[in-house]
C-alpha cells in the first residue's frame, strides 16, 4: 500500500505520515529531506541553489548520509531546498529513488508531489493544510525548541514565500491530487490529526 501525504510547508505532514507509518507497519520516507540535502550540498559547495548545473549534480550525487545530517532544518537549508526544487533535472533525478522506496514493501511518503506525480496510482492521498497562522506557530516552537532563535515573523515570511514558490512553479507544483481527501489541521493537535487521519484512512482502504 502506498500513502501520499501532500501539503503546504508546515502542516504537520511528517508528524502525521511517521505515526501513520508506525501504526500500519509501513516504512516511511521524508521526501523533503531530499531536496534540503540537496540544497544544503550546494550550499557548502559555494554554489547557487538556483543554478540548474550545480543543483543536478548535487541531486545526482546524492548519498544516504547526505538527508542523515543534522542541519537541514535550518532556515537557509528551507529556501535551498525550495529553490532547488523547482528545477525540472532535480526532481527528475530524485523520482526513481522515491518510486523505489514505495515500491520495496509499500510505504508512506510525504512531499508536495507524492500523489501528482510521483505515485499518482496511490491508494490514499491526504493533502494536509491549516492555516498559515498555525503553521507559523507550530514550526516557530519546534525551531525554538531546538535552540533555534528564528523570530515567529521570519518564520511565516519563509513559510509564505516556499508555498507560494511551490505552488507556482511549473514542475510538479504543490496541488492537491483531483483524488485526495482535504484534511485541514488548523483546529487539532498532533492527537486529533492522527486518530482522525488513521480512521479516514481506514474507511477509505476498507
Ligand atoms: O517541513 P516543511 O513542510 O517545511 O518542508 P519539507 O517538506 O521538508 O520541504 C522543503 C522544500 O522542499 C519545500 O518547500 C519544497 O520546495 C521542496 N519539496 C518538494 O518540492 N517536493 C517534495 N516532494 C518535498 C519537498
């Protein structure tokens, strides 16, 4: 069974798909964490995110350890991450290693792309929204909590520009699948999205 949880940055779509995951047996994949490593490689190189050379190399080159590391959470990882997104080459060559991954044992991934593209015959498709306030909020305590001393402000303002980036580029844009359930998180906490997730999965799945 594959498990596509799409949505806006913030939305709690990790927390979601890892306990989804764990109580359904399936292996989860971060697929953010692809295109943060990637940007945070070419960052360290010297390079641009932006540059389409220097960010399909990055992407190509990509090892295991590289979406293991500890500082692509950060801000500046955030806006490579989104810029080296949008690139066409990039997700092309991060696409067979997610199709791989579900296709192994099934899987939960979660992304802006899962049931779009990269596995549109998904059986379940979640597209996890809540409103910017409370993504602000949620991401701006987990920052802080991490010793981060990013502002609430700088917060939203990165949370708006990635969505807004993500929704209008043209490669594989951040869209809910024709097919998705809407599944808005603005009024429950981490609980109340996961018991009312797993029971819509259920139903759906049979
Ligand atoms: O955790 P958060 O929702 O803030 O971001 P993320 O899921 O780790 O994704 C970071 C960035 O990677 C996003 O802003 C997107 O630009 C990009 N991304 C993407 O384009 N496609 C995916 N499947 C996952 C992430």
């Amino acid at each position: 069974m594959i498990i596509a949880i799409d949505g806006p940055a913030a939305a709690g779509k990790g927390t979601l798909a890892r306990r989804i995951a764990a109580a359904l047996g399936l292996p989860y994949l971060d697929t953010g964490l692809l295109y943060r490593a990637v940007g945070r490689l070419v960052l360290e190189a010297g390079g641009d995110p932006a540059d389409p050379v220097a960010a399909t190399a990055a992407a190509r080159a990509l090892r295991a350890e590289d979406f293991a590391r500890g500082d692509l959470r950060d801000a500046a990882a955030s806006k490579a991450a989104s810029q080296v997104a949008s690139i066409p080459e990039v997700r092309a060559a991060l696409l067979a290693f997610q199709r791989r991954f579900g296709n192994e044992n099934g899987a939960v991934l979660d992304g802006r792309d899962i049931g779009t593209i990269i596995f549109p015959e998904a059986e379940i498709k979640l597209f996890v929204t809540a409103s910017l306030a409370a993504r602000a909020g949620r991401r701006h305590a987990e920052l802080r909590a991490k010793g981060d001393e990013v502002t609430l402000e700088a917060v939203r303002a990165d949370l708006a520009a990635r969505d807004e980036a993500d929704a209008r580029r043209a490669a594989a844009p951040l869209v809910a699948a024709a097919d998705a359930i809407l599944f808005d998180t603005t009024e429950m906490d981490a609980d109340a999205a996961f018991s009312r997730a797993l029971a819509l999965i259920k139903a759906r799945a049979g």
